[in-house]
C-alpha cells in the first residue's frame, strides 16, 4: 500500500513512466521508487524560516502592482463588511512541527514542560523568529526585554507561553488586527473576535491551549454531534457562532437576524479608538461577565508594528554609536529611539525603515533562497528520470 501514492505520481507526471516504476515494484526495488518517483517531497525538508512558504504572491508590476502592506496602507482594496479575528494560542500548533528536537511527538500526551528554562527559550526562539532579528543584538535585545517573562519565580509554563505569544503576535495576531484597523480606517464595518475556549474534545494535549483554527468546529455546529461529548455551555457558544456567522453571511453585520430583528449580545463594531472585539468563550456567557475586549495584544502588536521597525531603522544610521554587549544593549533603546524618531521626522525614518528592510530582509531572503535553489536543482534531475540512472 505505501508503493501506491510514489506510483500515482509518476503515473501523473509522465504516463511513459508507468511501466518502469511497475517493473520497479516487480522486482521489489520499493527503495529505488520512492528515491526516484518521490524526491519532490524532499523539497519540502525543514530547510526554510519558521512560517515561511515557498510559494506566495509576488509584485510583478502588472497583476499585482504593489505589495499587501502598501493597499492596506492606502485604501487600495474593497471596501465592505469584516470579521476577522484570532485565537489565544495562534503559534504553538506551527511551532511543535518547526521543533521536533524540543518536542518530540511520543512525549505529548506525558509531558507538558517542553521549555522548563532560559536556555531552552532562548534556544527555541533563535530557531524561530527571523533571521534579521536574530542578527541584530539590538532588535534581538528588544524582542528578549518584551517577551521575557516578569514575574517570580519563573514556571516552565511561563517560558513556553512567553515563546508561544510572541511568535503568535508576529505571525498571526498583530497581522489581523493590522488587516481589521485597516478596513475600518477607510470606512469597512469591521467585526473582531478572539476566540479563547478550550474545547472538551480537543484532540491536541491540554498543554497546547487554544489552538489555530480550532474555532471552525464551533462555526459549523460540532457540539451538537453526540459522538464527541461536547458540553452544553459549548453547545450554547456554537449557537452564538453561527447566529453570527450566519447573519454576517447575510446582511454584513452578525447582530441582524434573518426576521430583521437583532441579537441581545450587541457584537461592538471594532475601530482604532476601542478596539472592542467579541470574547468567544463559554465564560463569557456566565451572568455578569464581560463578552467584549479591548485588543487584543494591543500592547505587543505596538511593539511589532510600530516599536521595533523604528529601532531597526535608527539603529542603521547609528549602529556603530549603539555597539554594545546584548545585556547593555537591553536598556538602550526604549528611549533613545523616541528621541531620534522625534528628531528626523516621519519621512526620514520611513525611508530608513524601507532601506534597511532591503538591505536585511530582502537582499538577505533572495540569497538564501537562491542557495537553495541551487541545492535543490538535483531534485528536478530526479523527478525528470523517475529514479532512472
């Protein structure tokens, strides 16, 4: 049965190839068939940055004219209803596949303490955040005095959720709420959710909390199949998630029910001035509590999206002022960039920042990217003989 998938693809790729891999497979040279007919799926090794694609839109100039930031930024999109939102622990689900050494597969349903130190934090994170801000002490320095857990003592659940937040604030988090402030900016009734619940038949140890995607069960009404012993307040938070849904899907705005009435849990409207999302949660349907936020990592999202791109601009016009050891370099920063941001002006460090994004992120992208190109040509080879010699 496994000789079949490395069959069909070298069926599907070349019919002529078929009786050569069968013959392969009458001889039972099974090694040799799946070298050959299946080196595609080497291309795929862990060989590139942590959430990063190989294949992804690209500004040629004719189809697409400019790049999703730049549209965001000027309006340049339809403008309509929204709802977007993110989960609690959008990260860790992506991160168990990027560290398999950290965790290993056969340990998580007997071990939560993955990263029960500073060492393994520190570890795990340098294999993780973008190479850009790995090699800079400085903006490394930063990331390190935002994330480091505060309180003490500190638990190995604070080092994995500390790692966890701040790969999912860059990834995911601060992403969509960039997406959401944009569309309400330029006048889309925007509506926000944070989806924080742990389902009761959740599939992935307990220890990976909330994960990416895993309010689609609730959208499409799983609690209510019998078979997976959901609950009946997680039955009741299925039903607001698809009241909402479904009347977003028909009117634009999830509070307006179908006979033109409207919902008695009123979903805020998100803007820049509140932030106000719903909470998606079975607590928030306890009497007295609060179903709405404000957010969320609003804080955290600042320091990504507006904090660290002007330290790595000022610290490219002033890096040999700022050459120092990581740990003094910690306490630099915080207010000698507000100073110089002060100084040169908004169109001067707009300009740093699109410089030193060439000179750190796309220069350096293209060729790492064309190393690997050269290493993986022998795939192509490969796939074009089928395994043949």
């Amino acid at each position: 049965m496994r000789l079949f998938p490395a069959i069909q693809f070298a069926t599907s790729h070349n019919l002529g190839l078929r009786e050569y891999c069968l013959g392969i497979v009458q001889r039972r040279s099974y090694a040799r068939l799946h070298t050959g007919c299946h080196s595609r799926e080497n291309e795929w090794a862990p060989v590139r940055e942590f959430a990063d694609f190989p294949w992804v839109p690209v500004v040629d100039g004719d189809f697409l004219v400019e790049s999703a930031q730049t549209s965001l930024r000027q309006g340049n999109f339809k403008h309509t209803q929204l709802l977007a939102g993110s989960n609690r622990d959008e990260s860790i689900y992506f991160i168990v596949y990027q560290l398999p050494h950290i965790f290993p597969v056969q340990d998580f349903f007997t071990k939560k303490d993955f990263v029960p130190d500073r060492h393994t934090w520190l570890k795990a994170i340098s294999d993780l955040l973008p190479r850009q801000m790995i090699k800079s002490q400085l903006a490394l320095a930063a990331i390190l005095h935002e994330y480091e857990p505060a309180n003490l003592p500190v638990r190995a659940h604070d080092w994995m959720d500390s790692m966890e937040k701040m790969l999912g604030d860059y990834h995911f988090t601060c992403n969509v709420n960039e997406m959401a402030l944009a569309h309400t900016k330029h006048g889309g009734d925007t509506y926000y959710y944070y989806f924080t619940h742990r389902a009761t038949a959740q599939t992935w140890p307990e220890w990976m909390g909330v994960l990416h995607g895993y309010e689609i069960n609730f959208i499409f009404g799983e609690p209510y199949n019998k078979k997976f012993n959901y609950t009946a307040e997680e039955q009741e938070l299925s039903s607001r998630f698809m009241r909402y849904w479904a009347n977003f899907a028909r009117t634009g705005d999830p509070n307006k029910n179908e006979d033109g009435t409207y919902t008695p849990d009123v979903w805020p409207k998100y803007n820049a001035q509140s932030m106000e999302y719903m909470n998606l949660t079975v607590e928030s349907a306890y009497p007295n509590s609060r179903r709405t936020g404000h957010g969320p990592r609003r804080k955290h999202c600042a320091f990504w999206k507006a904090y660290l791109p002007n330290l790595m601009a000022a610290v490219g016009e002033f890096g040999i002022m700022l050459k120092s050891s990581l740990e003094f370099a910690r306490f630099i920063p915080f207010h000698f960039v507000t100073i110089f941001s002060a100084e040169v002006g908004d169109p001067f460090l707009l300009w740093k920042q699109q410089m030193d994004k060439w000179q750190n992120e796309y220069i350096t992208d293209w060729q790492y990217h064309f190393e690997q190109y050269k290493k993986y040509q022998t795939y192509r080879h490969s796939d074009d003989s089928c395994g043949a010699p």
